[in-house]
C-alpha cells in the first residue's frame, strides 16, 4: 500500500500493489514503482484500472479507454513509456508477479 499527497494537501491516492514475496517488496525498485503509481493515480485520475473494467454499456473509443484505464495511461514521468509497460518491466527485473489490485483518489472538497 502506498499514499501520495499533493504538496497543497488537497490531493491524495492510495493505491495496493501486490508482490509474490517480502523480499521484492522491500527493493527499492518495487517501492519506487508504487510511489509512481499513487502519484499517477492522484495527477491523471483514472476511473478504471484496465480497459477490461469499462462497463459494456460505457463503450469508449481506444483515446478514451488510454485516459480513463490506469495500465493504459503515459506514464506522467516519461510519457513514452505506459503504466503497463512499466509494470511489465518491473516483472520482469523483479521475476515475480505484480499486480496493481486498486486505487482510490482523493481531493478535498469532493463526495
């Protein structure tokens, strides 16, 4: 589990990513990768997690499912790069599964 705040205080994410081992979560890589992550959630806002999670009634265009899908998104740090390539990589480094289960974003003021 990982939190961002926004320097203000009126922004915050938690999001869980889950690892096989004690030991892969304990790298450095891993818990750079999930402090990545919350504060790509808290900048972008992602409604789902993957484009599988769009409700068939909610059709989006491939521009729209890029915004709203969190693994689909441009990295905020290096636009090249998404989400799910940079988890792919951090599989790969790491040999273990990892798994973005949720997110959740919050922002003062909002219900």
């Amino acid at each position: 589990m990982e939190a961002y705040v926004h320097h203000n205080g009126r922004l915050g994410s938690l999001v869980e990513v889950n690892c096989e081992t004690d030991f892969v979560a304990r790298t450095p890589e891993f818990l750079q990768f999930c402090r990545d992550v919350a504060m790509q959630v808290a900048a972008m806002n992602p409604r789902y997690l993957r484009a599988e999670d769009v409700p068939p009634n909610g059709p989006l265009s491939a521009e729209e499912v890029k915004e709203a899908c969190l693994l689909e998104q441009p990295f905020v740090k290096d636009p090249g790069v998404s989400v799910k390539e940079l988890l792919k990589a951090l599989i790969a480094k790491t040999g273990e599964n990892v798994v973005i289960r949720r997110f959740v974003r919050f922002t003062l003021g909002e219900t």
